[in-house]
C-alpha cells in the first residue's frame, strides 16, 4: 500500500471487547483444547497398554483374572505419564527443559505462523533454521569479540543467514510463480547438504578433530542465565509480541492479512502482493534464523548436522496448533516443549519410546482441529469457535 | 534486454509483451547463459582423454556395449548445443515478426524440447568433466543410469499418482509421506508375518489406504484444514511407525521385521533388448506396477464417468452437487484410491528394496512426490516425468559420488537445485491446482 494509506487502515478498526466478552469468546477454544489433550492422552494411553509386553502377558489369562492385567495396565499407564509430568512440570529444572525447548519452537513456530497469514505455506522452517544456526554458530566460535556484542552480533548473524535462506522463496515466488511449497521443501535438503559439507571442511571442525562438529560457541556468545533457564526464552516471548504487534498494530502487517484473506482483493485495493510475499518470507526466515541461533547459542551444544533436529517441522505443528496466532503459537511451543522434555524422562524411567510424544502432539493438533469430533466424543454442546485465517489450498 | 522490447510499427499489429512476460524471458536466457559460460569452464578444465559412456553392463548372456568418444570433442558437441539453444531463445522476440515459428520457441512443447535438450547437455558435459583426468590407469566408464533412474522414481511416481487422485476430487494430500511410511513398515510387518513380499504389498496398500480414511475422515467429515490434516497425519505415521518399531523388541525383530524382499522378473524377450532392456524389463513387481500406474490413473480419471465425476467434484462441487453428484462419496472414494497407490509406493523401501523397516524409511520422499505432483501440474503423466527427472538427478549425483571430484555432501544436493532452477527458472508460470482443492464441502 502507498505511504499514503489513509490512517484508518492502519490497526484493526474493530472496536476492543470487554474481558467479559473476550473471555467468553476464548471459552470454547480453551474446553476444545483441554478436551482435545485428555482425548489423545486417552488414545495414548491404550497404546502404551497394547503395546507393554508386562501388560499383554496378564492379558493373556485376562478370562482367568481380568482384574490382574487391567490392574497392570493401569500401573504402567500410571507410571509413564507420572514420569511425562515429572520430566515437564515437576521440578525447577524439568520446568526450566521445557522452556529451553518451546523456545526455538515458538521462533521457528511465529515465522509459520506469518507465513500462514499470508497465505503462503512455509515447510522451510527447518532449512531456514539449519542457515541461521550455521551463522551463528561460526560467529560464535571463530570471532573474537567483547562479550554482549558477541552475543547480539552472533544471534543477528543467525537471524539474517535465516532471513535470506526465506528471502530466496519469497522472492522466487513473487518473481516466478514457483510454488512456495517446492522451494521450500527442496531448499531445507539443499541447506542440510551445506551445512553437512561446511562439517568437512577445516573452518567448522573442532581443531585437531575430524569429526563433522563444530567447537562449541564462546562463552561470550551464549544466553547467559536468567531465572534459571537461559535468556534465549525471554527472546522468544519478545519477539511473538513483536509479532503480534505486526499482525495487528501495524500497516505492513494489515497489508499481509489483507494478501492472506483474498489477494485479488488486496491487489484491487492497491497492495503488493510481491512485497507481501517477500517481506513475509524474509520475516519468517528470520524468526526461524533466531531459533537455529537458539539452539547453538543457548547451551553448549556444537553444530552438527543434527542441529534442527525435527524443529523446522515441529514448528508447522506448533503454527497449526496455534491457530495462526502469535499467542496461541506461544501456548502450543509451551505444550509441545514440555511433550519433549517429558518424554526424554518418561523413555528413561519406563523405557515408553519417546515416539509416543510424538503420537501424543499429532492427535492433539488433529484433534483441536476437530473440534465437531471432540465435542462428539465428550457430548459437550459449545457454539463454532471461529476459525483463524490458515492458508487454505495451494494458492 | 534491448531485443525483449517489441518494436513499434505502423503496418504489423504491436504485440504487446507483458511485464510477466518479458520477466520470464530475462529468467530464461540468464539461466541458458549461466549453463553455457559453466560448461564453457568445464570444457577448459576437462583433460584430454576418453570418455566411455557403458550403455550395458557385461552379463551372462550380452557383452557390454560401451560408446567411446574424445572427453574435450563432446564436452565441445554439448557446448555447442547449448549454445544453439541459447542463441533461438535469445533472439525469438527479434525474429518474432519476421519468421512466425520462431516464436513457438518461447512457448509449449517446443520450448520444452529445447529445454531438455539443452539440460541433457549440460548433464553429459558435466559428466565429462567429472569423469576426466582420473588418476587410475584403465579409467572408469560411466554406467547406464535408466536403472537406478526407475528404481529412484518408482515410489515417487506412485506417490504423486496417488496425490493426483486425491488432490483432483478436491481434497489436498500433503501426507503422502504419512503413507509412504506405514505402507512401508506395514509391508515390512506384514510381509515378514506371512512370509510373502507379495502379501507384504497388500499389507502396504492397506495401511495406505487406512492412513487415506483418516485423511478423509478429517477433511471430507469433519471439514477440518486439509493442510493441517496432512501435516499432522505425516507426525502421527512418523510418531507411530517409531513408536511400534521401538517396542519390537530385538529378539522378535527376526519375526516381525525382517521380510523376504520381491525378486526380479525379467519380461522374456523384452529383457534381452541391449541397452534398456536390463533396466527397463528386468524389475520387480512393484516397479510393473508403477508403469502400470500410470496409465490406470491417466484412464480412471479423464476417461472414465466415475473421473469425470471426481474432476467435476475437485472444479466446482457445488455445481457437481447440482447435477446429482454425490460430492463427498467421490471425494472419499478418491482419496481410498489414491492409498492404495500410496502405500504401494510406501512398500518401495520395505519389500521393494532394503527389506526391513527402519525409522524414516522413506526420508522425506513422501514430500518429493508432492513436489513432483505440482510439477507435473496435478497430472498423473506429467507427475510420472517430474518423478523421472528427479530419480535421474538423483541416480547420476549416486553414480558420480564414488568419483570424488565435487565433495559429496554438495553433490547431494543437486537433485533438490535442478527442481528448484526447473521449477522457478525454466517451467515458471503458475501450477493451477483443480479449482475446488482444499475446500470443504457443506450441503446447504
């Protein structure tokens, strides 16, 4: 839109709700979701029991005692989501996991969630987030700098190695028509292919060492501590203010929901869909930088070609999950780190494979999708909760 | 880009070239050139010597059949290729009023043509180069890579088909790579139980299709986003086939997780074809059905009524809806059908190759086929070329590997770089999915 966008334009014009209202309005949403866990924590839950060697030999004589293996069902049922809860949310330092975790989720999840908004489908997350991390990292661990501007120069390196990794798509797809979601998918192999040659070569190992690692990051580059966990997760909850600011304060970010809910529309009213796309990208890959800087700067952890681990696509999860909101992505990145760092716990105490998290954040997100399903299942009566703008076909 | 410009004239009509337009054509040349100047370099750097192209393999029962010619000679023939090609593109605005079939260059079947022309030649100069100057003293010659190219597509191919189907009832299929994974591991299962590979397929087909009825449940019942149905069904196979596997435990995994693999079945005849004969004819049954596919899909959809109705269901249901077509039983319909070529393809990386089952099998191939669905334009033929091109890619980045001139992490990636200059550079334009994808559909 032209600098002289008229100034009504400018933020959402919708006149603010009571807390009342606002409460009401966020009633359903909230049953759906919580009834949507206790739904998948119940299918997990016939999984762990089907699946328990323990469980299916006393159900072998289930006839003769059925007391006995549905007693040991329940047990190990029991212990295993004990142990997911103890490792989530039962001491400071399993609190703390969870946060370190949900943190490169919410970044990686925001810059999903942007793209969503636009209408665009952005599976780059993890390629996005591999280009950040590698410039971060080698910022990190090769320059030489006084200690807060290491910091904030290794995290921008990041941020913009991400932006134009999303950049390239944006721009592709603005100049070309080529479809955001081919670019993206070959992208994050063509960036993990990078970053597993840079592992080769001399610059990027660890001197004397030819394993495919990198050294650790400087001491002056990482998060220092605070409250506890590092001061990566106050930057994550920064940045969905940031985003959220966007979304709904901002011209820009009027301008991409306009491109998100009709471009046709939004091309009549003057805004360029060109620029919408390519800013949005280059957003999204910054935000997803931030999260691969997160995982190198925030702990000890070298760079490896299994630095992204399953991030980038968690964070699809995570956005869909958060129904397109920066506050709902923050809630799911919440849920979904706690998931993992519970799981971690659960596998070593009960030996239930940490898949069954996994299994645990898909039928959740399926479920809050669903919410005719979950009300079905619970015979719960709740008015259609609106639905958030999501990019709804290939565009 | 002086020559894009259409010169202004009293006589002739001015055709009027679009900004899209002459964007396109910038793209175009800029990338021609870019592939000329490379292979101009590579023809520098490639030592004199011979470059064999083993179009066969020795066997039992054929000698091989190698094609030798002088390494700089042919680096120069695909040059010069190239270079021809270029020049057409190039000058097609200039020559446009006066020569009118120059301008079939820009466009259509001919343009594709010569993009493939020009892209083979790029291939075999940079195959010479690569194959150049080898330190051994009886150089290696290059291998025929249609074999592996097939081996590569196959499960691409039915994966696409299988999004084909679907995606033109109107129900968009991201988690193909959901299906390729429990087709893949119930195939490993089942195939291992039974004892039969070929009981395996059906194991496959059938968790292909399961994982399908969930898709459809959710987006044709619920009316819930069938992106995030897709995303969340790739997890949840990811998440269970993990989980399963995890909790075989290790002194079971001969039982439950190790099946007998499909054997080879050469076509009589057809087999002893030199040259494709081998690679073509002498598959297993998996890739039969592959090229079987195909067609079916091709024929159940454009020439059948029952595809008539799914097309008409994926373009615009209400209207189907108008005229007596059950929209959401098509739709259902489609998508079941679409599992069954899914988990075909899912059964690839089980029974079809390596046998048993490991966690990801299939890495990521489920999304490949996706792309190779919208780069062959929702089509099941086009979806079958786009996997081809990108199981030749990924053959001949395998097969120059073990040369170790280009670091093979970088080699790796080329399959993913030449969908991306395919698709953004020389293809362009916009895919145009079936008008109703994605969109749920609500009797009023």
């Amino acid at each position: 839109m032209p600098e002289s966008s008229p100034p009504e334009h400018r933020a959402s014009t919708r006149s603010r709700p009571s807390a009342v209202a606002l409460a009401q309005s966020w009633l359903p949403t909230v049953r759906i979701t919580i009834l949507s866990i206790v739904l998948a924590l119940l299918i997990g839950a016939l999984l762990i029991a089907v699946s328990n060697d323990d469980v299916l030999s006393k159900f072998e004589y289930f006839f003769a005692d059925p007391g006995d293996g549905l007693w040991a069902a329940i047990e190990t049922i029991a212990d295993t989501y004990w142990a997911l809860l103890n490792g989530s949310f039962g001491s400071g330092a399993a609190i703390a996991s969870t946060l370190e975790r949900a943190a490169p989720l919410t970044c990686a999840g925001l810059g999903v969630t942007l793209a969503f908004r636009v209408g665009l489908f952005n599976i780059g997350a993890q390629g996005q987030l591999i280009a950040g991390a590698v410039c971060a990292a080698y910022v990190g661990f090769t320059w030489d700098m006084p200690p807060a501007l290491h910091l904030v120069v290794a995290v921008l390196a990041g941020m913009i190695g991400g932006a134009i990794w999303g950049g390239v798509v944006g721009l592709l797809k603005a100049q070309t028509g080529a479809h955001e979601v081919i670019l993206t998918i070959m992208l994050n192999y063509v960036a993990l292919s990078i970053l597993r040659w840079l592992l080769t070569l001399e610059a990027f190992q660890v001197p004397g060492s030819n394993d495919p690692k990198s050294p650790v990051v400087d001491s002056d580059a990482r998060f220092p501590d605070l409250l506890g966990v590092h001061s990566g997760v106050y930057v994550a909850l920064l940045s969905a203010v940031v985003v959220w600011w966007l979304l709904s304060r901002s011209t820009v970010g009027f301008e991409m929901r306009a491109v998100g809910a009709n471009p046709d529309a939004a091309r009549t009213a003057g805004i360029s869909i060109a620029k919408a796309y390519i800013l949005v990208m280059l957003l999204a890959g910054l935000l997803a930088g931030l999260a691969g800087a997160q995982q190198v700067n925030g702990h000890e952890d070298p760079l490896t070609d299994g630095i992204a681990g399953s991030l980038g696509f968690d964070a699809i999860t995570v956005a869909l999950l958060g129904r397109g909101t920066p506050s709902g992505t923050v809630l799911a990145a919440i849920l979904f780190g706690a998931l993992d760092s519970g799981g971690r716990q659960m596998q070593a105490a009960t030996g239930t494979p940490l898949d069954l998290t996994t299994i645990l954040q898909a039928l959740i997100v399926l479920f809050v999708a669903a919410p005719a399903l979950v009300r079905g299942a619970f015979r719960v009566r709740d008015r259609e909760a609106g639905d958030a703008v999501l990019a709804k076909g290939w565009g | 880009m002086g020559t894009a410009t259409v010169i202004e004239s009293a006589e002739a009509p001015v055709a009027v070239v679009s900004p899209a337009e002459r964007r396109r054509y910038i793209r175009v040349v800029s990338i021609l050139g870019v592939a000329a100047l490379l292979q101009l370099w590579m023809l520098v750097e490639t030592a004199d010597g011979d470059f064999t192209f083993r179009a066969q393999a020795a066997s039992a029962e054929q000698d091989a059949i190698d094609l030798t010619l002088g390494g700089p000679m042919l680096a120069t023939i695909c040059l010069v290729i190239t270079a021809v090609v270029l020049a057409l593109v190039a000058a097609a605005p200039a020559l446009r009023r006066r020569i009118g079939a120059v301008a079939a260059v820009q466009r259509g079947p001919l343009f594709v043509g010569l993009a493939i022309l020009a892209g083979l030649a790029f291939i075999v100069g940079f195959c010479v180069w690569v194959y150049s100057g080898q330190a051994r003293t009886e150089p290696l010659p290059m291998t025929n890579p249609l074999a592996g190219t097939l081996e590569f597509a196959t499960p691409l191919a039915l994966g696409a088909i299988a999004g084909a189907m679907c995606e033109r009832a109107g129900v968009i299929n991201i988690a193909i790579e959901g299906q390729f994974l429990v087709g893949a591991f119930f195939a490993s299962v089942i195939g291992t139980i039974a004892w039969s590979p070929y009981l395996g397929l059906v194991g496959g087909m059938g968790a292909g299709v399961a994982l399908g009825a969930l898709l459809a449940l959710f987006t044709i019942r619920y009316m819930v986003n069938h992106i995030v149905v897709g995303v969340v069904l790739v997890v949840f196979a990811t998440g269970t086939t993990g989980f399963l596997l995890d909790q075989i435990p290790d002194d079971k995994n001969s039982d439950l997780n190790s099946p007998p693999i499909l054997e080879t079945w050469e076509v009589p005849g057809l087999s002893d074809v030199p040259v494709i004969g081998e690679a073509v004819f002498a598959q297993n049954l998996l890739v039969y059905l592959m090229y079987a596919a195909v067609p079916v899909a091709w024929f159940l959809l454009f020439r059948t009524r029952w595809g008539l109705r799914v097309r008409a269901v994926g373009e615009h249901p209400r209207a189907a809806d108008t005229v007596g077509i059950r929209v959401r039983a098509r739709r259902w319909q489609a998508v079941l059908a679409g599992g069954v070529f899914a988990g075909l393809g899912g059964a690839y990386y089980t029974v079809g190759s390596t046998g048993a089952f490991d966690k990801d099998a299939s890495n990521g191939t489920g999304f490949i086929a996706l792309a190779a669905l919208i780069m062959g334009r929702w089509h099941p033929v086009g979806a079958f070329f786009a996997a081809l091109f990108f199981g030749f890619v990924s053959q001949m980045q395998f097969q120059l590997q073990i040369l170790q001139k280009i670091p093979t992490e970088l080699l790796g990636m080329t399959p993913y770089l030449a969908t991306i200059v395919a698709v953004a550079g020389l293809i362009g334009g916009r895919a145009k999915p079936p008008a109703a994808d994605g969109q749920p559909y609500e009797k009023d």
